[in-house]
C-alpha cells in the first residue's frame, strides 16, 4: 500500500467544523459556544472545508493533530 499525502485538521478546526456541519448550529451560535469571534469561526470553517475538500479531490488522508499550533 502507498503512503497517503496527509492534510492536517486542527482541534479548533475540527469543533468549526462539527458545530456547524454536524451540530447544525449558525455561525453565530458556534463561535459563541466556542468563545471565539463570529469572523475568527468563519475563517476556521473555511480552513477546515478546503482541507476536507483537497483530501477527498485529491486523495489525501487526514489527520486530525491532537495539539494547536
């Protein structure tokens, strides 16, 4: 079996992700439960869809890291 190219998703891109996609929640109310700026949420969700989205094009694997940088 090949190695994959890996992207990285970050804990606080993950949550974005899971509080919006998963948990159905407006942006507004996800930044809130996260304690983060509405604009800050929206860039995390960004970040975190483009990941998903070069993995699944591309055929990388992802890797969830256990620790933000």
């Amino acid at each position: 079996m090949r190695e994959l190219e890996e992207v990285v998703l970050f804990p606080d891109e993950l949550e974005a992700l899971k509080l919006y996609e998963v948990d159905g929640l407006e942006q507004v109310d996800a930044s809130e439960k996260m304690k983060i700026s509405q604009p800050t949420f929206a860039r995390l969700l960004g970040s975190a869809n483009k990941k998903v989205a070069e993995a699944i094009i591309k055929g990388r694997a992802i890797k969830i890291s256990k620790l933000d940088l």
